[in-house]
C-alpha cells in the first residue's frame, strides 16, 4: 500500500486512462496545462543554511546586508539574521527533470544535506542524518517526477517508516513550492504518449518498417524489461532514449523547454541585478523593492569600500581559538559587575546630569538614549568602518569588545523599540527593588553571557555566516531578574483577574518565558523562527536568574550587618548610663 497516498495528488496512471477514454478532452488538457507550465515561476527554496548572497566577513553595508528573507515581520526580539554567498535552487518542474534521474537516487532539494540536530527536529533521534536525507530526496524527485502514487516505486522506500515518508512530505511541502498536480497532468501526457505510440507501433505495420529503417536503436530484450521492472526508475523516456522516435509531443515539449530556460535565465539575471544593488543599499524595504535604483555619491561610496572586508573567507581557526578570547573577556566583565555592585556609591543630588528625574528613570534613559545614539550612527557611512568590527558580533571573525558594543546596537527600528521598550517597563522596578549600581552590573552581565552563549552555539553549531546583535540578552535577564525576584508575588494587568481571584505569580511569567523559548529552539519548525538567537536569550535569562539571587543574598547579608551595628551602637550607649549612674548615686 502507498504510504503516500492520502498526501500525494492524482495518480498520474488516472490522469492518462481517463485521457485516452477522452481524447477531445485530452486536446483541451494538454493545451491548457503546458500553456500554464510555460509561465509558472519556479520558488527557489531556501533553508538556513542556503539563503541569499552575502558573507558575515565581508559586509558592504550592515544595516542592508543583515536582512534575512524568510521573514518580512519581526518579533518583540528578534536577533541573529543570516545571508550566505551562494544561492542553490532545486528542481521544481517536471521538464527540468534530468534525463538521468532514478527514483532510488531522487533529487537533490537544497545545497547541503541536513545536519543530525535538523534531522532530530524533523523526524526524531530514530534515523540516521544519511537515510533522512536520502528519503527527501526520493520524495522531492516523485514530486517533481509526478510518480508520488505510483505503487511501482514504492519498493525503493519501503525500508523507511510510514510515519517518516509522511513527515518528510509535509516538510518538502512547507518549504519547496512544487505543482504536483501538474508535475503529474504532464507525466500523464508523456504516458499518453507513449501508449499512442505502442498502440500505432503494433497496428501498422508501415509504422514498424519505419522505425526500423530510422532508428539505429534495439528492441529491449527480455532481461533489460525485467532488470528494469526489478528496479524502476521512476521516469519515462526521452528523445534520446525512445525506441519510437520524435513525435508531435516531443517537438512540443522542446519549445516549451526552450521557453521555460529563456524565462529562467530572465529572472535569474533580474535576481542577480537587484541582489547586486541591495548590497550597495540601494534598495530600501520590502515596499520600496521596485524602486528604479540610484547611483551612490562618492561620499557613501568612499566609506562603503572601507567598510567592506578584504577577506575572502573566514579565517582558518579551530572553535576554541574562536571562543577563548572571548569567555576570558566575558569573565572580565563579570568581575567588574561584581566590584560594581558591591562597591557602588549613589552621587550627590548637585553631582547628578538630572538632579530632578528619579535613579531609576535616569538609569534607564541613559541606556535607552545610548541605544538610539548607535542606531543613528548606523546610517552615517564614516562610522561603519568602526561598527562592522565592534557593534556586532561575527561569529567568523570574533572579537572581544563586540559582546559590549553589540549590546548597543540595532539594525532595525522594530527591534530596537522592542528592547526600549521591555527595558523601560521592567528595568525601572528593578532599578528601585536594587539600586543602581546592582542594577548595572546585571544588565551588562546577562547582555555578556547572552553573546558568549550566542558565539557558542553559531561556532559550534549553526555556522560562521551568521552575525547577531541586540540588547535582547541584557533585557531578558533584567526580565528573569524581576520576575525571580518577586516570583512569590501575584501580579494584575489591568485589574484582571479581578477579586477575588487571584492573579498569576511572578513565577508563572517567568516558567513562561522559558517554556517559550525551549519550544522554539527544540521543537519549533516555524521559519520565523529560526531567525531569533535563542541561544543569547537563554544565556542572558540564565544570567539574570543567577545575578539576581547572589545580588539578593548580597543585599540580606548588608541589612543583617547593619542591624548588627545598629544593636552594637545601642547597647554600647547603655552601657555608658549603666557606668555612669552609680558615679551620681554619691
């Protein structure tokens, strides 16, 4: 039984019987549907590891060249974007389908083969990365080759699990636009085809003189029939290996071909054209993609060559030589967090720059301020040369200082406001329940250990075309802080739920939030995404779990000392009048 079947279009077997018992119909048909497959544009499809042209390494202009395709909307805090330098586009239509296509080998559905951890979200720990990608690419090929409820086929899948072929169905479907219905209406064409042909060879016998006075081919034997029925292909045969030469469909199928590569070709050198002025920022948002292009002015085109890196690939490092640096600069960080927390002293009123806001208010401003100061500079060409190497962070080309400069910076509006935003709403309550300098150190701590769990897992796992940058990681963890802080406390948004129920504690939002961010970096396949770093919102909420319960272990051991000294002074006071009064008593 084909597994297949309840997911796979019409069987092309149907298609031709009811084309043969029609053959009006079939005119019609055939006409219509290759009208309609001539114009057709072929999706390119593109994972995480094969998207548009672009290396980490050598950014023309940031804030253009970080723009990832698979999503058009950004969420509250979205991160890591992706571009890589070569573009693969698979074979989605029925006459691109290779003269040497077997349906045992199927056909190649992106440029690399999914890695063992895709492979695990996909269809689970059971199968091995190999037979994995082999069965995409056996399913892609039936889709593109119309053989999807072909029962004949089936042999060359028939040691994978049912529920695999179905999940690999589903996630060629989600992610590689193919017209199976068609891929299939044309394969029954081409059966249709070849039943003519059969049925003309053995009622003329003029036909069969003619054949074998043209073609130089043999008749297959008995044993090439049956090797062929022990391992079929899954595709008919073409001109070059017809045994009935060219017919009326071949001549059609040859001008159809031509026009389908002419329109390729067309709108491969369009792709290419406009991906060469997007990389020279001349094309804007999504809305503004039409626009006629402009030439730079030689100001822009001054900088943008400085800015642009000299490399041609990243540099042949192994992984610790790419992480060590920075963990030893991360610990460094930690250890000033750690001074200024336990030393920090609030300025006078008169040494304050706004004597007249709050602490908490003037905290965070400082910080929002500093943020929207980074943003603007983005678009001033001279300062890319210093922002492509400090105020992101590459994973190919790693250094230190970008942990900290990263953590000021945005390439979008949505982001940016996004991370203002959370940090105004939680950071001021913070601020007050801690104090300035604890508050400080937590921020710049989690945003710290944020990048450095973010470096890790694009070094170690994702890959080195990847860059990242934000103040997600330093918010998240002053959100975890607040939240782990008061996770006993019950909170009411807008005076819901109203009494006398209670609302939910600070532990719920929090177990929230984490519950979130395990499902989207385990379980979620949603492209979306895969375009947040879900490694950096993990280390900073870490980190602000884990600052937050040492800083409140540090302010209890401070009020407990203090109370000490308050008794102390006391009873020494006491004892003063108890040594006093018996000096009056004579």
């Amino acid at each position: 039984m084909n597994i297949l079947s309840s997911l796979a279009p019409p069987s092309s077997f149907q298609i031709g019987i009811r084309a043969v018992s029609r053959q009006s119909e079939r005119i019609l048909y055939t006409a219509s549907a290759r009208q309609f497959a001539t114009v057709a544009r072929v999706a390119p499809f593109k994972t995480g590891c094969c998207g548009r042209s672009t290396h980490a390494v050598g950014l023309l202009r940031p804030s253009r060249a970080l723009r990832y395709e698979w999503t058009q909307s950004h969420g509250l805090l979205p991160r890591t974007t992706v571009r890589t330098a070569f573009t693969f586009r698979a074979i989605v239509h029925y006459s691109l389908l290779p003269n040497d296509y077997e349906d045992a080998n199927g056909l190649a559905y992106r440029k690399e083969d999914l890695t063992q951890t895709e492979v695990n979200k996909i269809f689970g720990a059971h199968i091995t990365a190999r037979d994995a990608n082999q069965l995409l690419k056996i399913i892609h090929g039936r889709r593109v080759a119309g053989t999807l409820d072909d029962p004949d086929l089936q042999q060359n899948t028939a040691h994978f699990l049912a529920a695999d072929k179905i999940k690999a169905l589903e996630y060629l479907r989600k992610n590689i636009p193919v017209d199976e219905v068609i891929n299939a209406g044309l394969r029954a064409e081409d059966e249709l085809r070849l039943l003519e042909e059969q049925e003309s060879e053995f009622n003329s016998q003029e036909a069969e003189e003619q054949f074998e006075e043209t073609s130089p081919q043999k008749t297959p034997t008995a044993k090439e029939v049956e090797e062929q029925r022990l391992a079929p292909t899954g595709r008919l045969p073409r001109q070059d290996d017809s045994a009935y030469g060219e017919g009326v469909f071949d001549r059609i199928r040859k001008r159809n071909e031509a026009k389908h590569a002419a329109e390729q070709e067309r709108l491969e050198a369009e792709r290419i054209k406009r991906e060469e002025e997007e990389a020279l920022g001349n094309i804007g948002t999504l809305q503004t993609q039409q626009a006629k292009p402009r030439e730079l002015s030689p100001f822009v085109k001054k900088y943008t060559e400085r800015a642009t890196s000299s490399l041609a690939e990243p540099p042949k490092m192994a992984a610790w030589e790419r992480l060590l640096p920075t963990a030893a600069f991360v610990l460094l960080v930690l250890g000033a967090c750690a001074v200024l927390a336990a030393y920090y002293t609030p300025p006078k009123r008169n040494w304050r720059m706004w004597p007249d806001i709050p602490p908490a208010a003037a905290t965070c401003i400082a910080l929002i301020l500093g943020n929207f100061a980074v943003f603007a500079l983005w678009k001033f060409p001279p300062a890319w040369v210093v922002f492509n190497r400090y105020m992101l962070l590459v994973a190919a080309t790693p250094r230190p200082l970008q942990v900290i400069g990263a953590m000021f910076s945005h390439h979008q509006a949505t982001h940016m406001i996004g991370n203002m935003v959370a940090l105004w709403f939680f950071g001021i309550r913070l601020h007050d329940d801690i104090g300035r300098g604890n508050f400080l150190a937590l921020y710049f701590a989690s945003g710290a250990v944020g990048f450095l769990a973010s470096l890790s897992n694009l070094v170690l796992f994702r890959g080195l075309q990847f860059t990242t940058l934000g103040a997600s990681g330093a918010v998240y963890g002053i959100m975890a802080a607040f939240f782990w802080l008061h996770r006993a406390d019950e909170f009411k948004i807008f005076g819901y739920p109203p009494d006398p129920w209670s609302g939910p504690t600070g532990a719920v939002f929090l177990g929230l939030i984490v519950g979130l961010h395990i499902w989207a970096g385990l379980f979620s396949r949603n492209a979306a995404a895969f375009t947040y770093d879900i490694a950096s919102h993990v280390g900073g909420i870490s980190a602000g779990m884990l600052g937050i319960e040492w800083i409140q272990k540090s302010m209890d051991s401070k009020a407990a000392a203090k109370v000490k000294d308050d008794k102390h002074n006391s009873m020494d006071v006491l004892g003063k009048v108890v040594e006093q009064k018996p000096k009056t008593d004579n």
